[in-house]
C-alpha cells in the first residue's frame, strides 16, 4: 500500500532535565499466590544462597509507569540476548531454564539463585542481560507476544540482583508501556525508551537517562507525542549523547538526537515512510544506518551526521529478495 509522505511534528514534554525524578515511588511488591513451593522471604541480607530461593525485593526510585499496552517482538531478543552468561571473573553463570533464570556458582553448585517469572507481572522467560562487575547482573523478563519494527526489541521491566547477598531490586519497573535500552561504554548510564504501541489510541513514546552509579544524580526524561515505537539505542563514544528509532506506525520512521550535558532534543532525521535500523556511532561522529524504503523496498545503507541531519557518503542500495 502506498503511503504518503508526511510531516510529523513532535509534542516533546521535558517533564524533568534535573533533579529527582517527581514521581511516585514504586511499593514492594507483594508474593504472588502461584510461587513455588520453595519461595521463602527474607527480610534482610541473606548469609549463604540456598537452592532455589528467591532474592529479596528493595525498593528503588522510579518513574510512574505509563498505562496502554504494547506488544513486543520476542524473536528479536533471542537474537539480542544470550541464553547463559558468565561473569566476567567466570565464578558465576546465569542461564534461561525456560520461564525462568537461574544464577549457579561455578565452584559450587549448590549456591543457585532463582528467578522465576512470577517476579514480573508479565513474562514468558527471562534473560540475562549484562554483568556490570562480578557481583551484579541485569536481568529483564520478555513479553508473551506481540511485535515491533525491526531494530527495536522491547521488554516488560529491567531488574538486578546482587550475587552475593541475593538481594535484587527493579531498575525500570513492570510497564505496560515496554522498554528499549542500552547503557553507556563506561556503563555509568543507562538510556531507556517506553512506547506505547501502534495500537494505542493516544500514541506516544518516552525517553530517559538513568545514573547506575549514582542514584541522586539528575534524571533525564521526557516524552513525545504521536509516536507509537522508539528504541534502537546507540551511545556516542565521545561525550554522553545518544541516537535512536522513532517511528510513527502510519507515516514511517525518523532518528532522534540527544544530549545529555546541555539537555537538548531534536529529530535528527525526520519522519518518513521507511524503516531504520541504527548500527554504530563510529569514530568519525557519524552513526552508521540501515533504512528501507516502504513503496520500493529498496535498502540503503548511509552514515548520518547527527548534528546537521544529513546523510552522507556513497549510497550502497541492496536490491529486495523475492
């Protein structure tokens, strides 16, 4: 179906550029029913892991989820995610075993942390995500269904656990509103986006900067009205300025620029009947992309310049298979 090209002007809301996050903060969340048998609560800090046990929950600051559901592709997260993941001093693994995941010390092999996805509202499997030190692992659930545009792979919540003590707290709460993100190379932030789906009546997409580090640090969030998906992430390997996918379902796809020091937004690449896929902010300050024509299907790979919005270099078009 052919489809028009169209300017599409964003609603951009800055609702916070400084300071703590001026939302209501998250309650603990309550043991559901369906546990298994071996759930034991602990109120503190736990001496010595014990097989299949559950870690305790701690609170953590964070934003009011947004409410409209959003499907997710899970085929792009098992191409995103791995199914088991060392830590980078080898003495611990997290692996999928399926609808749940399971951290097993090397040495031995007793000491096992479970999480299941009775930890999230929404869950089909949970994957480990990264190890950021030997002692702390991110772990995010997956959806039960649903898709997104190429490029972008959601999940319902961000969570991490400390090995050691088996407490785990929530880093990006459960949202019906489901995430893309990626953290900084030196793994001090962490960029997030919430799209609220093509489905939505009201479409819309969040942004937003996380300290890991620090959690008094000012929060960068904001939104943008008359999207329905953004994700794709990509970190400048310069100062803290961050590209990614906007797309609204009816009008294709644009890039959007931010940077974190002065707070400032725009479209870097404005909307069109297309879809992009980002694949690196490369030592020459342009960021490498994939984009494909929606009438022609015709596939292009450039090099965008963030900072001017032009697209630069030889065009390298890949004709479409049948």
């Amino acid at each position: 179906m052919q489809k028009k090209i169209l300017s599409s002007v964003f609603v951009i809301v800055l609702l916070a550029s400084c300071g703590p996050i001026g939302m209501a903060q998250p309650q603990p969340t309550n043991a559901p029913a369906t546990l298994p048998p071996t759930w034991t609560p602990t109120p503190g800090p736990t001496a010595i892991p014990t097989f299949t046990e559950i870690p305790t929950f701690t609170v953590v600051p964070a934003f009011t989820p947004l409410a409209p559901p959003t499907p997710d592709s899970v085929d792009a997260l098992h191409d995103r995610f791995q199914d088991s993941l060392f830590s980078p001093n080898g003495n611990w693994v997290a692996y999928r075993d399926p609808e749940k995941l399971r951290v097993v010390n090397t040495e031995d092999r007793n000491r096992v942390w479970t999480l299941p996805c009775e930890m999230f509202e929404e869950c089909s499997t949970v994957y480990p995500v990264v190890w950021l030190s030997s002692r702390i692992l991110y772990f995010a659930p997956a959806p039960k269904t649903g898709g997104a545009p190429e490029g972008i792979s959601l999940v319902t919540a961000l969570a991490r656990i400390d090995v050691r003590t088996g407490k785990w707290e929530m880093v990006l709460p459960d949202s019906d509103h489901h995430y893309d993100f990626a953290f900084s190379p030196d793994e001090d932030y962490l960029a997030y986006t919430q799209s609220s789906g093509s489905e939505a009546e009201e479409p819309s997409v969040t942004m937003g900067v996380l300290s890991i580090i620090n959690k008094q640090k000012p929060h960068h969030f904001f939104k943008l009205d008359g999207a329905s998906y953004a994700g794709d992430i990509i970190w400048s390997p310069f100062k803290p300025r961050i590209v990614f996918v906007v797309q609204d379902a009816e009008k294709g796809s644009g890039v959007a620029y931010y940077d974190m020091e002065i707070t400032f937004f725009k479209l870097a690449l404005d909307i069109a009947p297309r879809d992009i896929v980002l694949s690196a902010w490369n030592r020459n300050n342009l960021v490498s992309l994939e984009e494909m024509d929606w009438e022609t299907h015709l596939r292009e790979y450039r090099v965008l310049n963030p900072f001017t919005g032009e697209l630069e270099g030889e065009r390298i078009t890949a004709t479409p298979s049948e």
